[in-house]
C-alpha cells in the first residue's frame, strides 16, 4: 500500500566508511544512510538497543525516557542525536513527537536501523531529520556522548568519538 511518504529513496544506498584521526576530537567517522526526512542536526548522541514508542515511552513534557525496562531509562533526548533500532507502534507517537517539537523537548535528529511509518511521519511534520539504513558498524561503536553531525540531504552521518 503506497501511503505517499515522501522519501529521497527507497533503494539501499551504497555504504562507505570514511576513517579518519583529528588531534582534538578524537577518531572521527563517516558513513551514507538513506536520509528519510530533510535537514541537517548536529548533537550529543543519546543511544538505546531498544524498540521505542513516541507514545508512552518517553515523556513529551519533559522530554525524559519513561520506558523502565529501556538502558536509558530516565535520560533525556531534548536536542540530542537519538540513536535507536526502530518504532514500535501506536500511530499517536506520529503526534507526540510533532507535540515534542512545539514544547522544544524533542531530539535534534533521529538515526534508525530500520525505520517505520510512523517515526517516519512524526519526524516530517516536526521536521526533524531522520536516517535510516546506516552501515552496521556504526550501530556497534557509537555510545552515549558521542558527537554526531546528521545530513539527512546528503544521506550522511558524521561520527566524532569522545575522547576515553
């Protein structure tokens, strides 16, 4: 069923890694994606191995992860990079990440392994960037605290490490 969600692509991207050493910020990576929405966002990176829900999971005031069972639960996603596998239902998360963009207590982009319809949707109408299909090194190396730059036009991710 073709719902009309506008996507630069829906064909895998080839993916590249780019490695690269800077004496000030550490190791610094790049990888291709599949941009999702347009833009670019630049912050701290704010990392889940779980499914996450827009609605219920994360409180839309305050911008805090409600989800008990999540690794970060209790951690705050305003203005960060969220970093997690994918959505995990209820249509009104579309809504409650719009409604996180009003309050300004929503991320400043989100990186998906695989995302969905509705994470896909919400970010559209909050205009949020959102990527999707990022090479898996990446998933397996970036941390809480990194510092990522998202280029959802040019289907690029940026990965500077914090220095250990």
């Amino acid at each position: 069923m073709d719902y009309g969600l506008p996507v630069q692509s829906w064909a895998i991207p080839e993916v590249k890694s780019i490695y690269s050493f800077t004496k000030f910020t550490g190791v610094k990576m790049e990888f291709r994606c599949r941009g999702i929405t347009r833009g670019k966002a630049e912050g701290e990176a704010i990392v889940t191995k779980n499914l996450i829900s827009f609605l219920g999971d994360i409180d839309p005031t305050s911008g805090k992860i409600l989800f008990k069972e999540s690794d970060i639960a209790g951690k705050s996603i305003v203005g960060k990079v969220f970093v997690f596998p994918g959505g995990r239902g209820s249509t009104v998360g579309t809504y409650t990440l719009l409604k996180m963009k009003k309050l300004r207590t929503a991320p400043a982009a989100i990186i998906n392994a695989k995302t969905e319809a509705i994470i896909a949707i919400g970010a559209m109408i909050a205009e949020i960037p959102l990527v999707d299909r990022v090479e898996e090194k990446f998933f397996q190396i970036v941390k809480n605290g990194d510092r990522i730059l998202v280029d959802a036009d040019a289907g690029i991710v940026r990965l500077i490490k914090k220095e250990s």
